[in-house]
C-alpha cells in the first residue's frame, strides 16, 4: 500500500518505497497541495487547489485522462463511506490507471476546510488520526413529593350549649414537591374514615345526633367548620383556594384549598410550603352531651394543573360499619387483633379497606373466632411500579415483583399456566344471590361481587411455582394484605382452615353439605362465583376458593361449593384456572 496523507494548514513531506514504487505527496501551505506517484514506467500526479484538482497519468507510450464516472467503487473499511461522502462534495472521480506494471485501484482524493488527503490503497489497511473524542454524562433527578402533618390530634375543645368557640387546635401540613410545573392540596371530609362524610358523630348517641358542617355562629343548629392559612412571604408560599382563608364548610367531595404553581425545595433540611389548619365550632342549647369526633383528609396532587383526585368506592350497604379504631386490613396484627376481635360482634358485618388500593371489603368475626373476608378479593395485581408488594402491604415474606398484570376487563387472554401468575377483572359484575342463575348482574350484595379470578400462582404470589410439586405442600404466603392469608385446606381441620369453618356452621361430612342455612347464606357468605379460563363460566352453579396447598403438581386445594348444596372444604382445582380468593386475618 502507498498512502499520501495532506493535512491543510501546515507543510508535511512524506516518503516511501514500496516494491519500486515511490509515493510522494508536498504540501503548499495555505495554497495547494500536489500528491505524485511514479516509477519508472509511469508518471501520475494531482494537483488540488479549493478543492479543485487536475489529475494527469503518464506511461512510456499514452497519456490517460481522468475517466469521468464514479460507479462501481469498492473502498475499504470504515472510510468507504467517509470517501464516497467527500467525493460526493468536492465532485472527485474515480480513477484507474493499468498497465503492465501497475494497477492502482481505487483513489480517492479527499479535500474538506480542514483536512485534505489523496489515498493510493491497495489493501484493506489503513491509517488516520483521531484527535477528537467525545464524553457525555446524564444525570435524572426524580419527583419526589410529600405531605407531612404535626398536631393532627391537637383539635380538643369543651363547648357548653348555646356558645360558639373559634380557633380550635392548630395542625401545620408541610408539603415538598420539586415539580418544576406545581401541586395543588385537596380536602375532603373522612368522618368515621367514610370519604365525603362531614359530620361529627358520637358512636353511643347515634345518628339523630350528629353535628352538621357549616359556619353559623348562633342560631338552632349545631355545626362545625375549617379554616386554613399560609405564609405569604415564605420562600415557597401557597396560595389559598375557594376561600378557605375564613371559616368555611367542610367539603363533602374533593375542593382544592391551596396549590403553588411551581416546586419546593426537597431532601435534607428542606423548608417546603406550609399550610396551617383550625376548627370552630357552634352547639345550640339542645345538643346532647357527649364527645363528637369528625376527620378531614388533605390530599396532595402534582403538577397543579393534575386532574382532582378520586375517592376510593364507598363501603356498600351491607357492610357499612367499620371495624372499630382500625382503618386498613394491614392494620390488623398480633398485637391489636384481641382488642379488634373483642370490638366485633359475632357474624356482624364490617368493613375494611386495603391499603393497595383503597377498596372496601366485608368482613367478618365468624364462628371459628377469626375475621374473614366474606367477599371475594378484586385487588388489581400491577407491574407498573404502581403498587410494592413488600411484607408491609402483601401477604409475602420480603418483596414480590410480579411478572404479569391482571388481565383488563373485556380481555379473553388466559393461558392456563400452573406454575406462572394469571388473573383477570371481570368488572363491577356480581351474582345474582339465586343458585342456578347463571347471568352475572351488574348491581347487587357486595358480598357476591364476583371479584378478580386468580390462577393458583398468582394467588401465592409467586411468578413460578414449578417447584411445589408434593401433596399438602404449603405455600405459606399470597395475594392477601398484609397481616392475611389464605385458608389451609387439604388435610387441615384446625382453627384458620376451610374445614374448622364449616364445621362450626353445621357442615356434615358424611354429606359434604351446610344447611340452615346454606354457605352462601350464611355469614360466611360464599358467592358462587364459577370460574375463568378466557370466558367466564358456571356463575351460580359453583364457587372456588384458593387454599395455599398443593394436591401434587398440576391441582390445589380449595373450598368447593355448588348450587345443589354441595361443600367441599379438601375440593380441588386446576392450577390454571381463574377462581376465586377469600382472606383471613392471621
């Protein structure tokens, strides 16, 4: 190979023998630059000038112009491209001289602001300089919002009939948010831990007593309001909306009360924005005596322009009475369960809410001396980042990252997987209550909501469960909130399982059947909920229920139910079908 480089801007003289042929290339600083290969039997030269050029060829018997097509051109390497891209702009042709002597193919001459080169190659070798390298660096920083509270206890006051009292207690809400585009703080009433609910209740006196929200000083009616101040000259001041600067209502939906239009500072140290909270309150000469208690529930949302926050569903009206001083399932643990148990009547019906989502479910003291759920589990399972399924939220022993979401109402995916999770939402869809119905209806008793279908995998919260294999082997964690689980079932027959339940209602088994009443009638309340395996079948004829116990590789135990009064509390099912959950507290 003989490659004669040019670089524009200073002089280089560059020389070599290779195989009797000798290439040279001279560079006039500034004006032109010439590249000259010869021997004795040839003589090729060409001279560049603003990237203008002349090339001649010369041999002992012709002289060869410069052929005007630049087709078929075979370059090497990485600088093919480059070559083609500057002849392309300089118009350079290629060239090929032969004779007996010497072929030269191909050449390409290369003329830019900055540097100019001609290049003889023929081999695939090649040599450049690269003086210039590049380094970039990316740095993220996250969102990161919050909303803090200090005093949220500090609202006591002794109010004597017929007299008004402003100024009750003060709460300061911090809030920090570095979106750059704001947040905004919404307020809603949460009396008895209800959304929307704005009165002050007393638990023994009942509802004829409840204290109203509103802003009379005087008059007839007793009633209770807010107010709400900030900083103004803070670094971070918020604004106050809907003029919750003075005594006003308490809101029964979500009323935005201050926002800011752009971020707080963050992190370690940070002042944020405050907000501070008050109550007033008026009793007229009648209102009995006794302690009234109401909530308010602030709600942070970014940026300020985000859409109003949502309440979660409302308790239904069969289970409408919360467990009393308990708000979430996880809440629920050992060391409060015997003062909760004590609270709850038998086979009354309460409610708790799951902290994942927000959603209701009935429960219930049953016989047995535990707290069931007594409606089917309709949590959503998320891979969007969404929810953490850790030990403080999930029924599991660290943290569980699914590996696949609840299939969307509407969808007929279904893969019949025994040892990869599967579960699907068929919608606000219930059962009808009358065994044999098998058209789902779209209102009726929670305690029939027919809830999310799970495959046994995703009802032990696993993404593979290949390796349980072996009769009665247990699980021991699921989909279940935290501080719940599923019910043992197999050969099981002591407290926490399907069989000590039922039997404490009456279950022979010798006939395997519950009556006076049935299961689904019972507190219990086991809704016949059919199975999913890509379409939704026989609703009101049977209903499932996971246990957290294998029957070999391809079954698990279950309670199996039927409209003909069949209860099977060792039944079993195919991993791979969509039934339904039940939880109980640990």
């Amino acid at each position: 190979m003989c490659l004669a480089p040019v670089n524009w801007g200073f002089s280089v003289f560059w020389m070599t023998l290779q195989r009797k042929y000798i290439c040279a290339n001279v560079l006039l600083i500034g004006v032109s630059s010439v590249a000259v290969f010869f021997n004795k039997h040839f003589f090729f030269a060409v001279f560049l000038r603003h990237q203008f050029f002349v090339a001649v060829f010369l041999t002992p018997k012709k002289v060869f112009l410069p052929l005007l097509s630049c087709e078929h051109l075979h370059f090497y390497g990485y600088y093919e491209k480059h070559v083609i891209m500057v002849m392309q702009k300089v118009n350079i042709r290629h060239h090929m001289i032969r004779n007996k002597h010497l072929l030269i193919a191909p050449l390409g001459l290369l003329s830019i602001t900055a540097i100019t080169g001609a290049f003889l190659i023929s081999s695939n070798s090649f040599a450049t300089d690269n003086t210039d390298v590049v380094d970039e660096i990316n740095i993220t920083v996250p969102i990161s919002c919050s909303l803090e509270g200090t005093g949220m206890t500090s609202h006591n006051a002794n109010i004597v009939n017929g007299t008004y009292q402003a100024d009750i207690g003060s709460t300061t809400l911090k809030a920090f948010c570095n979106d750059n585009n704001g947040f905004a703080i919404y307020a809603i009433g949460y009396t008895d831990n209800e959304y929307g609910k704005t009165v002050l209740t007393n638990s023994t006196l009942g509802t004829s007593a409840d204290i109203a929200t509103g802003t009379a000083t005087s008059g007839s009616t007793s009633n209770w309001a807010m107010k709400l101040a900030t900083n103004t000259s803070a670094t971070y001041a918020l604004t106050l909306d809907n003029g919750f600067g003075s005594y006003s209502s308490v809101p029964a939906s979500y009323t935005k009360v201050a926002h800011r239009e752009s971020g707080t500072d963050t992190g370690t140290s940070a002042t944020g924005s405050e907000l501070t909270s008050t109550y007033a309150a008026y009793m007229n000469q009648t209102q009995p005596a006794g302690t009234y208690s109401g909530k308010v529930k602030y709600t942070m949302v970014h940026p300020n322009t985000a859409p109003v926050p949502t309440p979660p569903p409302a308790p239904s009206a069969e289970c409408n009475t919360p467990v009393p001083n308990l708000t979430y399932m996880q809440d629920l643990n050992s060391s409060n369960k015997a003062t909760v148990l004590s609270s709850m009547t038998e086979d009354n019906q309460y409610y708790l809410r799951d902290k994942r989502d927000e959603k209701p479910y009935c429960v219930a003291k049953l016989k047995d001396g535990n707290i069931w759920m007594t409606q089917n589990l309709d949590h959503d399972i998320k891979t969007d980042g969404s929810v953490a399924y850790t030990s403080t939220t999930t029924d599991v022993p660290a943290t569980w990252t699914p590996s696949t979401a609840t299939y969307p109402t509407g969808t007929t995916t279904w893969n019949y997987s025994t040892t990869t999770p599967e579960s699907y939402d068929p919608g606000a869809l219930y059962w009808s209550g009358t065994p044999g119905d098998s058209t789902p209806v779209s209102t009726g008793d929670s305690h029939y909501h027919l809830g999310n279908y799970y495959n046994w995998t995703a009802a032990v919260a696993m993404n593979d469960s290949s390796s349980y294999t072996t009769d009665q082997q247990d699980a021991n964690q699921s989909i279940c909130p935290a501080n719940w689980t599923l019910p043992k079932s197999g050969n099981v027959t002591t407290s926490g399982s399907f069989r000590y339940l039922v039997t404490q209602y009456g279950w022979d088994s010798s006939s395997h059947t519950m009556t006076n009443p049935n299961i689904w009638n019972s507190p219990i309340k086991a809704s016949l909920s059919g199975y999913w395996y890509g379409s939704l079948e026989y609703v009101g004829d049977y209903g499932r229920f996971w246990s957290p116990m294998v029957s070999g590789s391809y079954y698990s135990y279950n309670l199996a139910a039927d409209s003909g009064g069949y209860v099977g509390p060792d039944g079993g099912s195919d991993r791979g079908f969509g039934i339904s959950v039940r939880c109980l507290a640990r």
